[in-house]
C-alpha cells in the first residue's frame, strides 16, 4: 500500500486530503452562530471593572460603605437631570457604579452565574452587545420616568437583561424555563419591597435584555450576521431616539 494513502472504511484516502478535509471542516455553531467551547472572558472583564470603579470610588469617599459620597461617583452616576444637562455619558458610566460592597457583591455573583453559559451561547462580541444594549434599557426607563433630580447607579440593569436574555435562550432550545421565571419573579418582589432599588431601571434592562437576545438567537442562518447587527443596532437607535425625546420633553 503506497504510504500516502491511508486506510478508511470504503478504500483509501489521500492523507493530505484527510487532513485538508479536516481543517476546512464547518464547526457546529450555537443557536447564535457562535462557535461552541469558548471560555467565559467578557464576564471576567466585566466583574473586574466593577470592582475596579469600585476601589476607586471607596479610596476617594475614605469609606468602603459610603463610596457613593466620593466626586467620581457623583460624576458618573445617572441623574436624568444632568443628562438633559448634556452629561451624555452617565447613561452608561452609571451601570459600572455600585453603592456600598454588598451591592457590589450582589449584582457580580448574579453577572458570573448568569453570564458564563450566555456567553458561550452567544459568543464573545453578543454577549458584550447584550450587556451593553441591557445596561443602556435601563437607563432609557429611568431617563422616561424618574425625577430629574434622582440619582440611580448599579449593574443590576444590565443583570435584569441576562435574566431576560436566559429566558429567551432556554425557549429557543425548547428546554424548561421555569425556575428563571422564578429567580425574575423573587427579584422583581424585592425591588419593589425593599427601598432605595430601581424597580424601573430593572424591568427596563429585562424587556431589552429579551428583545435583543430574541434578535439574536432567533435571526435566520443565512445572513444571520447581518440580521443580528441590524437588530440591536435598532433596539440602540429606539433607546437613543427615547432618550432624546425626554430632553425635548425637558
């Protein structure tokens, strides 16, 4: 037997072509198209500029507990009437700002538990579009229906829309959704009975959470790419376009 060739069920096979075949071989993909297997980095990032913004407003406020008190935390928390203002960019800084550790504590657990299969779900780019658009809803419900003067600040936003988002995941996959619907009930509950939480700022980051994981996974195979970009790049500019009416509202 020549030894190029190699053994295979029907005749021979060219080992080169064996192993061209190999290479060029289609991966499966997720329900999003991403490849599967991934380890988890955008959560990892994610929890550390938490923290990081954290320490940072802590060190300034010279307390751990009160760090809300520090000039960065009042710089980038989210105030609807500074952002009619002009300060633009609290919308987003405001979701990597956290009052007291346990608060902090809270919302990174639910980040790394949520957060690590969605990402391999949805691929590292997704998962970071997800976040940011679920982070952005947020924003949108307090800039719609909070006081001007009202100061919110926290990831809890964009963890409501990981919540929405594994709910719309497991549909896709026909696999039972049940205890989710659970865990966003009991959070709901809490939001509304324990004081000083953005009720409003949660069920924001939820619905958008939903609707943009719902563009993702449920985009068709071909050209799903380009059907996934125009879906959150729509969610964004109808959050943005919101947003802006309450300034001329203002």
């Amino acid at each position: 037997m020549p030894e190029c060739l190699r053994e295979a069920s029907v005749g021979y096979q060219c080992v080169d072509c064996v192993s061209e075949g190999t290479r060029t071989a289609r991966r499966g993909t997720t329900v999003a198209g991403a490849d599967p297997g991934g380890r988890p980095v955008v959560v990892p990032t994610l929890i550390a500029v938490n923290v990081v913004v954290y320490v940072l407003t802590a060190v300034q406020a010279g307390n751990p507990v009160y760090n809300s008190l520090a000039p960065l935390f009042r710089e980038l928390s989210l105030v609807p009437g500074y952002v009619l203002a002009g300060e633009w960019w609290r919308v987003g800084t405001a979701g990597f700002l956290h009052i007291g550790p346990i608060h902090l504590i809270v919302n990174m657990l639910a980040l790394w538990m949520l957060g690590r299969d969605l990402e391999r779900v949805l691929g590292r780019g997704r998962f970071l579009a997800l976040y940011l658009v679920s982070l952005l809803g947020g924003s949108a419900a307090v800039m719609l229906f909070y006081a001007p003067n009202e100061q919110v600040a926290g990831a809890s936003g964009a963890v409501f829309g990981l919540m929405g988002a594994l709910v719309v995941v497991l549909r896709r996959l026909k696999a039972p959704a049940g205890q989710v619907f659970g865990i966003i009930g009991i959070n709901v509950l809490i939001s509304v009975v324990l004081p000083g939480i953005s009720l409003i700022g949660h069920l924001g980051g939820l619905v958008i959470g939903a609707a943009a994981t719902a563009g993702l996974v449920y985009a068709p195979a071909r050209n799903r790419t380009a059907m996934q970009v125009v879906a959150l790049g729509g969610i964004t500019f109808v959050l943005i376009f919101l947003m802006w009416a309450t300034v001329l509202r203002g």
